[in-house]
C-alpha cells in the first residue's frame, strides 16, 4: 500500500505513523513488519549494523520507495539530506547556488526575499563566509553544513538525515548534532536521522529506534541501555561514546 489516510488509534501529535511495512527487493525481504509512530518535535536516532535496511526504510519515508505493504502516513513538508558522498564535488556551482537550486526546481526567478532566505540559512549553518566558493572545495563538514543548508530551504517540518555524517571527523559529528538540536528547537522540527556513532545517538537523540530488517527496540533514550542494544547486534560497535571520549582519547 503506499501512503495512506491517518490510521484508526493515530495521536494529533503523531507526523510520522508506519505498520506493519515490509520491502521485498527482489529476492531479498530487507524490510519484515516494522510499526512505528514518531512525534513532532522528536530527534530520532536509527542504528543498526550494515544491511539492516535503514536507508530502504528513509526510502520509503521520502517516498522514493513506493513499492511496500503496510501503511506508511507522513504528516508535513520533509527536508532530506542524503550521506554527503553522494554529493557531486565535481558539478561547477558556488556553495550559494548549490543551495539554493530546489527553489530554482520550482520557478525560474528568485524573489529578493528568497535570496535573503538562503543567506539567512547559510548564516545559521555558519557557511556565510565561504558562500562563493566552489563546492569541491568545502571540508566534509563543510560540505555537510551546506547540504543541511540546501534541505532547510523546503523550509522542512521533518528534517530526515541518512547517515549525514560519513566522511566527517568525530568533533565534526559532534558540532553538527549540536546544530541539528539548536535547529529543532528554534523551528519545533522533527529530525529522523540514520547514524552509525551509537555514542552520539545516545548522548543527543531524544529517542533511539534499533533496526535489524525487524525494529527490536524503539524507547527514548534514557530507557534504552547501550548492553541491551549489544546483545540485539553482537559485532556492533557500541565503544565510541560521544564527545568526552573523543576529547580524552585525543587529549583535547
């Protein structure tokens, strides 16, 4: 079924609602009755092991994958930032244009006002000096804040992040949270987001959703204890956690 009509039993408060989804790609069932519901205002941290099919489920939230059974009810204009190597260094625009180019995907002039959206936007995610550089120069946590950047311009009720923070160093990780939760609460956005550092998952994310083809376990995150979580993926590495640990292990 794709997206539905809200379900009997959903909550005024609820923006995202999924039961019983299941996602069969060829052969393979990457996805076996996973129910959910997230409300607004909630920072969701999805982890799992590689292949436990986190990218297939923001798929199928984004509507990219459409092709499911189930019943998947998203509520509120999303923005989307995909892993950032999937970014095209090589594609000759400025960071400002970059940016800027899912307004353009809708009307082919800008209003002044617009263009004062997008340096307003690159201002808070603190790119205002670099507007006119080149992409394929930009740092990875360069490159990660102007892809935020670019989902914030669909001014977003649901901010959903798959793996935002691959290629970006620990602190990086750690500064981009802290804006991801300074933006959430300013603009009461919902942030879905799919990431390997449990550590940080733990020490940010108000909720944590473990993911394995099935969901094991979906609790806020002072219930959710980090031995659990090991003993649902044995080879999963739970030992990074979070700034502190960084700045011991590296004596900053």
């Amino acid at each position: 079924m794709k997206f539905s009509m809200p379900l009997r039993g959903s909550s005024m408060n609820e923006c995202i609602r999924v039961e019983t989804l299941s996602v069969r790609i060829g052969e393979v069932e990457v996805l076996k009755d996973v129910s959910f519901c997230v409300n607004r205002g909630e920072f969701v941290g999805l982890i799992g092991p590689n292949g436990a099919g986190k990218s297939t489920l923001v798929k199928v939230l984004i509507g990219e994958i459409t092709d499911f059974k189930g019943n998947v009810r998203v509520e509120g204009r999303i923005g989307y930032l995909p892993q950032v190597q999937t970014v095209n260094r090589e594609v000759p625009i400025d960071v400002r244009t970059y940016v800027v180019m899912p307004l353009y995907a809708k009307k082919k002039r800008l209003a002044p006002s617009e263009w004062r959206r997008v340096d307003d936007t690159l201002q808070r995610v603190g790119l205002a000096a670099v507007k006119k550089r080149h992409v394929g120069t930009l740092s990875g946590g360069e490159l990660q804040r102007a892809s935020l950047a670019r989902a914030l311009m669909a001014e977003p009720d649901i901010l959903i992040l798959d793996e935002p923070e691959a290629g970006v160093d620990q602190m990086g990780k750690a500064r981009f949270y802290d804006l991801l939760d300074e933006l959430r609460r300013e603009r009461e956005l919902t942030v879905f987001m799919v990431s390997h550092d449990v550590g940080l998952v733990f020490e940010r994310c108000t909720t944590i959703m473990c993911l394995n083809k099935t969901l094991h376990c979906h609790r806020p995150t002072e219930r959710v204890n980090p031995e659990e979580i090991k003993s649902f993926f044995s080879d999963f590495d739970l030992w990074i956690r979070g700034r502190e640990h960084y700045e011991r292990e590296h004596n900053i």
